[in-house]
C-alpha cells in the first residue's frame, strides 16, 4: 500500500511554473538564432546560385563577341 504525499505547496507550484517559463525564454532564444542562421544560409545558398548562373549566361553571351 502506498503512501499518500501531501499536495503541493502553492509555493512549491509558483517556482516550478516560473522556472518553466525562463526555461521557454531561452528555448525562444535558442530557436531564434536557429532561425536566423537558417535564413543566412538560405540567402548564401541563392546569392551562390545567381553567381553561378549569371556567370554561365555572361560566358553564353560573350562567346559571339570573341567570334567577331
């Protein structure tokens, strides 16, 4: 048979709940720069790109010109 705990103090119910909301604010934080890191590696990845494009296109469309 099992022994009955007493409840919680509401003392005891505050702190708990105040630590799980500063536990949030850095998870918060955490995402954030998840986020942003994301974001620059998706901008870094699409300004590669448009390089390697513009520079293929560049070529294509000089080639006539060295033909002259």
């Amino acid at each position: 048979m099992r022994a009955h705990r007493p409840a919680a103090s509401p003392a005891r119910t505050l702190a708990a709940a105040i630590a799980a909301v500063a536990g949030l604010g850095v998870y918060v934080d955490v995402q954030r720069r998840g986020v942003g890191l994301l974001v620059a590696g998706v901008v870094f990845v699409i300004l590669v790109m448009a390089l390697l494009v513009a520079t293929a296109l560049a070529r294509q469309m000089s080639r006539p010109l060295s033909d002259l």
